[in-house]
C-alpha cells in the first residue's frame, strides 16, 4: 500500500506504526509533489510465506475437498447403481418364485383330480409369461381334456402352437390333441388313469424280467399324455436300469429331447445316482446349456450326488450372480466351510456375498461369522453376519455379541446386535447391556426387548427398575 504523509512530523509516526505492525514494511522518500511537503511512501515487506503460499495452499485445499467431493458423489451414484441391479434382480427372482409355486400348485393339483383348480393356476403361470408359460398351456389343455372340455383344450393347443412355435411342449401338446381328435364326441375319462398306474406296475414287472422289451414301453409312455405322475415313475424305472438301452433314454431326455418337466427329473435322478459317468453327463449338458432354471437344477443334483468339486467351480468362475449364488447355497447344504470364506474374500458383487453369509450359517461356522462381524467394512454384510449370529445358539455367539456390542460405535450396528441377542432370547447379555448403557433412548430399547422375553433374568431386572 501507499501512503501519502504532507506533515513531516506526522510521517514519521505514520512510518513509525506502519513498521511496528507490519513487522518488516519498508518506508522511502519519494520527491515531493509540492514546496515544503515530503511524501513517505510505506509498503508491505516481502513476506511470500504469509501472503501468496496461504493463497496456493487454500486453492490446493479447495482443489482436494473438490476432488473428495466428486469421488464421494461417484461413490453414491455406484452404490445407488447396485442397489438398483439388485432390486432389478429380486424382482425378477421374486416374479420367477411366484411363476414356480403356481406351476407346482398346478401339479399338485393335477395329482389330486382336481381338473378345474389346475387349469386356474396354470393359467396363472400363463398369464404372467414366465419361462414355463408354454407349458402352463399345456397342462391347462390337459386338465380341460380331462374334463372332457375337448374344444376348449384344442383352442388351448392352438394358443400354444401359436404363442411358443419353439417350444419344447409341442411334441406332448401334438400328441393330446392326436388323442382328442380319436376320442372326438366321447368323453374323456379320469378313471382312465388307473389303468396307467396298472400298466406301469406291469412294466415295473417286466423291468425285472426282461429289460430289453420294457424300455420301448416306458419311452411309449413317456412321449405319450400319461399324467405328470406317471411319467415321472416312469422314469425312475428307467433311471433304476443299468440296460445301455434304457441308459440312452435317459440321456436323451437329460439332454432336453423331451419336455423341459422331464428333462428336470432326468437331471434330478443322475443326481440322485450319481456315479462319474453321470456327473460327467450333467458336467456336460451344464456346459452346453444356456437356461438358467436347467444350470440351477443342475448345480442341485451336483450337491446330491457329493460334486463339490464342480459346484466350487461354479461357485467361483460363473458369470451370472444368480447361479453363483446357487452354487454358494450349495456349498453351504455339503458344509464347505473353508470353499465359502475362499469364496468371500475373492467376491465383489454384494448379493453374492450375502449369500455366502447365508450359507456359512448354513454350514454352522459362527467363528468366520463372528470375524466378519467384527471386521467386514460394509455395513449392510456386517449387519446380515451380525443377524445370522443371532440365529444361531447363545452358547456359540452370545458372549461374543455382548463384547461385540460394547466395542461397537455405530448405533445401527449396536441396534442389530441387540436385535440379535432377543432373537436369541439372551436376557442376560441384554440386562448387562442395559446396565451399562448411558444413551436412554437405547436404554429404553434394550427394556423393550427385555419385556418381550419370557426370561426370570428379565423379569428380576425389569421389578428392579421399578423398585428404584
């Protein structure tokens, strides 16, 4: 800055105080402008510690709180990206559920006669367009045949002929409406099956005697209309045969050169006789495969038959999340402690790792729960690990918990490990927390809890409380 002084004796003041508190300025004489005046011109020292660095060093601070501030932001926008592919995926898995239990309604209700219930949760299955929608089609079809309901069942045909040219129930539909046509103008009638159920007795019968003229049958038996349920004992006859014949059968159906319904117990019965010839088979078409419902099936009858060694593979090297976490559920159903936590570390998606808690519960480790517990950096999966320890015996976990939660800062994560002490009806841990605790509103949660409990321990603390 510049001062211009006129007075000699007040410039030298000026400059006096301008030096004291500026701690370094320098003062000069500059000419005067006019006759008996003297200007003192005062400047600031030089000082780049104390003035142009604190200015680089607020713009490198507002440079980094920016950059902080963006990677936050983008740290959201992907969090909130994964909870929306995750909410996109329960969705469908929930729809695929639903789809699945009306479709199993429906073959329930095919196996009690109940012609009229089965058409109404086929169509269900139909209606939603799920992956068995076709074959719902079919069994409605089948039902109204039963109830002697012929042109509505070959409307029904037509629809699926129509709606799924590919479908792999065409062949089955072909040959219901081959039979409806023969038996056009006569009534269809359900006693009907039992005649099935003898001849499939007799063929039983004959698979013991002379295996080489069964096999035809039971293939005639199974590409014809039979009811689900005779189809499916006929085919745990043929998987019952050690025949090359009916071996070929098998595979074949396996393969998927029958409707997709028997292709699934194929799959179950090699797993249920799981030699290597027919792990590898299954190892075979899970490969060739690109249906997900099958390689699900598939990854169960691994677990059947003691494949751990392809359901690990699965496990860690399928693309898709949601057959990893069926091969995780799987592992956990064969006790693969140590796969699992191999597992854990190695996975990214968060689903998939949820489901790993889920199947280390399974498997009963509470040691690699409780280290997760304390260590796992998300808060969500920390919480799930936290809510599977509570499930889980209080003698195992419930000492844990307790020192868990008095360590703990987070309140949610304090909130859980109490949810998981009442689910575990632990009153003593929950009294000794109540004790401790400083914060009344948690305090009243704990109390809350405890009321809940039908526990001596909870009940003495509670009439202490009121006693005071």
């Amino acid at each position: 800055m510049r001062i211009r002084v006129t007075n000699r004796v007040w410039s030298v003041t000026v400059v006096s105080a301008a030096v004291a508190l500026s701690g370094g300025a320098r003062a000069w004489a500059a000419p005067a402008a006019h006759a008996g005046e003297r200007a003192v011109i005062i400047e600031p020292a030089a000082a780049p510690d104390q003035t142009v660095q604190p200015a680089r060093t607020d713009r490198s601070h507002q440079n980094d709180e920016r950059a902080r501030e963006r990677e936050e932001e983008q740290r959201e926008r992907d969090q909130e990206r994964r909870e929306r592919e995750d909410e996109a995926r329960q969705r469908a898995a929930d729809a695929r559920q639903r789809a699945d239990d009306r479709y199993e309604a429906g073959q329930d209700a095919l196996e009690d006669g109940q012609w009229a219930r089965a058409i109404d949760r086929f169509r269900q299955v139909a209606t939603a367009g799920q992956n068995r929608a076709d074959a719902a089609l079919y069994w409605v079809a089948y039902a109204q045949a039963k109830l002697a309901q012929n042109a509505d069942a070959l409307a029904t045909i037509a629809d699926l002929t129509r709606t799924y040219p590919s479908s792999r129930w065409l062949n089955d539909a072909r040959a219901l409406e081959m039979e409806l046509r023969r038996g056009a103008g006569q009534t269809v009638s359900p006693e009907a099956q039992a005649d099935e159920e003898l001849k499939l007795l007799a063929i039983q019968s004959l698979q013991h005697s002379d295996p080489a003229q069964a096999v035809p049958m039971l293939q005639k038996l199974l590409q014809g209309t039979a009811s689900p349920r005779l189809k499916e004992r006929a085919l745990f006859v043929l998987a019952q045969s050690t025949s090359p014949d009916a071996r070929k059968v098998m595979t074949d159906i396996a393969r998927g050169t029958a409707n997709p319904d028997l292709q699934v117990k194929a799959i179950k019965y090699l797993g249920v006789n799981g030699t290597n010839e027919n792990r590898q088979l299954l190892a075979e078409i899970y490969q060739s495969s690109t249906d997900v419902d099958l390689k699900r099936q598939i990854l169960r009858s691994y677990m059947v038959a003691g494949d751990r060694a392809r359901v690990l593979a699965a496990a860690t090297g399928e693309k898709q999340p949601e057959l990893r976490m069926e091969a995780v559920r799987q592992l956990g159903v064969m006790g693969a402690r140590e796969e699992l936590w191999q597992l854990y570390q190695k996975e990214s998606d968060a689903a998939v790792k949820r489901q790993v808690l889920q199947a280390l519960f399974v498997g009963g480790d509470s040691t690699r729960l409780l280290e997760l517990a304390n260590t796992e950096t998300n808060a969500d999966l920390r919480r799930a690990a936290i809510r599977h320890l509570g499930t889980m015996s209080s003698s195992k976990t419930g000492e844990n918990l307790a020192v868990l939660y008095q360590k703990e800062k987070d309140p949610e994560i304090k909130r859980t490990i109490i949810q998981a002490l009442f689910v575990q009806n632990n009153a003593e841990a929950l009294v000794a927390i109540a004790r401790k605790e400083t914060d009344i509103e948690v305090k009243k949660t704990v109390i809350k809890q405890l009321s809940l409990m039908k526990s001596k321990v909870a009940t003495d603390y509670l009439l202490e409380i009121l006693g005071k």
